[in-house]
C-alpha cells in the first residue's frame, strides 16, 4: 500500500513539473525550465528511493506523505487578516490633469500656459525645467533610439492625435427603447469581439473625472463633463514577450499598438451607443476625461498594485485601458471575489527594486487626495522615460502576475488567492524561478516587433 502512495505522489509532483517546465519553455524562461529540470530529478531520485526501499525508513516515509498532505490541506484554506480596509473614497480630490506629467511636460510648446500652471504650482518648477531639457521622445540621444523603428510609434501617436474626433459625435435623433440586459451583453460581446479581453460597468462618480483638462493647449484649464452616468471599462491587453523586453524601445512599440486598439474599440462601442440616442464618448489615449485605473479597480476587473497601476485579474498589469462614458445607466458588472493581489504587492516589491528610476516606494500606500492608494513618483519615472526614450515597462515585466494564461500560472494565481502563507511560498518561487533583479539590456533586441 505505502509503495502505491509513493508511486502516485512520484507520478503526481512529476507530471506537475514536467508540465510547469513545459510551460516555462515555451515561455522562453529558460532559468525556469533548468530549475524545474533540477527539480524534476530530484524527485524521481527521492520517491525511487522510498519505493525501492520500502522497508528501511517506513515512519520517515509516512510522515513525509502526512506533512504534503497537511501542506495540500492549509494550501486550500482561505485565510487573510481581518484588517484589511477598503479604500474609502468618499472624499477624494478630484485629479487635475494639469497635473500630469505628460500635460506639464507639453507647456514647453506653450510658454505663456507653463507661465500660468508654474504661478499655480512653483513646487513644480524645477522638476519642469529639469524634464523640459531632456531629449523628445524619437530623438537621437535617447538610449534605445533606433532611426528606422522610432518613427513607428511616432506613428501610432500621431495617428492617436487624429482620431479625437472619433471619440464623440453625433447622437441619433431619438432614443431607442432598449432591453439592458440584452444591450449590455451585445456591446459586452462587441467589445471583445474588437479586441477587447474584458468589459466592466461602474456608476461615476466625482473622484472618476479629471477636474480640469491638461493635455491640449486648445482646452487646457477647462472643466471636463461630468454629467455621464455609467462608465464602461475596456481591457486591452499587451503582448508579455514585448513587455519582457523593458525598457528598452519594445515597451513603446508595444504600449503604442495597444493603445491604437484600446481608441479603436472604444470609439466603435461609443458610437454604437450613440446609434441608440444616448450621449456617450470614448476616452482613450491623449484624450481623456476620465482617470482609467480607479474606474478599472472599483468595477471589480482587479486590483490596485504596488507599482500605482490596475492589475487585472488574470493579466496582471500588462494591460491597457480605455473608457467610454455614457448617460445612460447600465447595471454594474458583478464584484470580483477578492483575488488578495494587494496583499501580495505588500510583501513582492519586486518592482520597487527593480524600478531603474526609484519612482516606486518599498514602503506602505501613501495618503494622497484625501484616501489611501499606490502612486508613484511621477517625475522620476517620466525623466527616466525620456532619457531612454521608451515606456521603460520594467516594473510590469518583473511582476509576479504578468505571466501567460496557461494551466499552471492560473493554478498559481489560484493559489496566491488563498493565504498569506501560500503568497510568501509563490513569491519565493518567483524569486527563485524567474530571479529577483532583471538586468537592464543596453540594447534593443535585435527583433524589435514580436508577433
């Protein structure tokens, strides 16, 4: 009987590793798959020695056999501390996307608005002048400049720029009489069918606008619209093998294209909502109103990082985001059971100490705009962003989450749901299977666009 039990934990942990090796693979991961390899072996040689032997150490062969069950047992349980607050925005500040880093980084086009904003925020000033001076996204002096590919997403964001107008338009005459449910489940299906690999709906509130307007010159200091009732969140998701290669020019070649798809998406589905008489208006790249990651979180599509951006429920933060707001009120998409990524980002921090520029803290969320979340330094980051000329993605690509949707990361993802034990097991496993610090190229890969 104990030879049996042997026989089924050898076979179970080897087609385990053999399939986690597999993966690790095809990942291209190829420390993974030599450790996995190790490890593989290491089992055949210890279960073999039990089956064997089956005579020379039967208790030390049962109580190894009753501590991996004991272990499989707590494994499953679901325990988490009891403390765990939920944000309380009730009184958040409204964002200003004056604010933003890319808009103060825009006044240098306008000298009489950086005049205006620096008067409002003298704080801001040095920081500015410092940005100001550093090389234009696409110039030469930048790290990962590349003359033939730079100009592509150049492109891309150019090709941004003109299609604004798309994001609002006409609204049909009248309004049509709409079953919801049926609505809400055809444009759910629209979205993914464009792209698209997760939709939520959220009522707005205050905290979900930008207060002001920033990115443009033409409305810079203007009220946004806030009269829109519901949001509907967009997920597009990046390419990890692209990601992987932070931050070096694959991030912005890969930020960009999704961010292309995330406008294209949303300003179909804002259209097809117009169709029906009811207002409603993309947001998207250069052109929001609205800020993407709290409506993203609070839909229940995931979670707030550590890093200061949404993590996905199974893509992690390797996703981008689109919104599209409208007045007419949908029901909102059902909660997400707490997956506990919040809880892992506390203990990882594998992204602050890999973070190039030092823009993400080690320490706990900061108090910012009256409620508690993750944010980042924004100047540090962004100054670094335009010294190598790219999205730089390191954080994203060091993530613990941004990991393939296959069978043995969605058992990983299921597992680090659990318990706090199982979190500080997974990241140990990360750490030792993936590294703890990624070497920064010096280089573009010489295949820049990965398909």
């Amino acid at each position: 009987m104990l030879i049996l039990i042997n026989i089924l934990f050898l076979t179970g942990i080897n087609l385990f590793l053999f399939i986690l090796g597999l993966s690790s693979f095809f990942e291209k991961e190829i420390r993974a798959t030599r450790i996995t390899l190790v490890f593989l072996i290491l089992n055949i040689l210890f279960w073999g020695f039990f089956i064997k032997n089956p005579d020379s150490m039967p208790r030390f062969n049962l109580v190894v056999i009753s501590g991996i069950c004991l272990f499989c047992a707590i494994s499953l349980m679901r325990f988490f501390p009891k403390n765990f607050l939920k944000r309380d925005t009730s009184r958040a500040i409204q964002y200003d996307e004056r604010d933003n880093m890319f808009a103060r980084n825009n006044l240098q086009h306008h000298p009489e608005l950086m005049e205006t904003y620096h008067k409002q925020h003298p704080e801001n000033k040095s920081h500015d002048k410092q940005i100001h001076n550093k090389p234009e996204f696409g110039d030469a002096k930048q790290v990962y400049h590349d003359e033939y590919t730079a100009t592509c997403y150049k492109a891309a964001f150019q090709y941004l720029e003109q299609t604004i107008p798309l994001s609002d338009g006409i609204v049909a005459p009248h309004k049509k009489k709409v079953d919801i449910k049926k609505f809400t489940t055809t444009l759910s299906e629209m979205i993914r069918f464009y792209g698209g690999c997760d939709v939520g709906f959220i009522p707005l509130k205050p905290h979900h606008f930008y207060s002001h307007k920033g990115r443009h010159a033409h409305n810079w200091g203007d009220k946004t619209d806030q009269t829109h009732k519901t949001a509907i969140v967009i997920v597009v998701p990046m390419r990890i093998p692209m990601i992987k290669h932070g931050p070096t020019s694959a991030v912005i070649q890969e930020s960009a294209q999704k961010y292309v798809e995330a406008a294209k998406i949303s300003n179909i589905a804002a259209s097809y909502i117009r169709q029906f008489g009811f207002l409603a208006r993309a947001h998207n790249d250069a052109n929001y109103g609205t800020l993407c990651v709290p409506l993203a979180v609070e839909s229940g599509l995931g979670e707030l990082g550590r890093m200061g951006i949404f993590m996905h429920k199974i893509h992690g933060p390797c996703v981008r985001l689109a919104i599209i707001t409208t007045d007419i009120k949908l029901p909102p998409s059902p909660q997400t059971s707490n997956l506990h990524m919040e809880n892992f980002c506390k203990i990882c921090k594998k992204c602050a100490d890999n973070c190039p520029s030092g823009s993400i803290t080690r320490g706990e969320e900061q108090e910012s705009r009256n409620f508690r979340h993750w944010s980042i330094d924004q100047e540090k980051c962004f100054s670094y962003w335009k010294t190598i000329g790219s999205d730089c993605g390191m954080c994203i690509s060091v993530c613990p989450y941004t990991k393939p949707d296959t069978l043995v990361h969605k058992l990983v993802r299921f597992y680090i749901s659990r318990n706090l034990l199982n979190q500080r097991i997974a990241l140990f496993m990360d750490d030792l299977l993936y590294g703890r610090i990624k070497k920064i190229p010096r280089t573009n890969p010489d295949k820049l666009f990965l398909c």
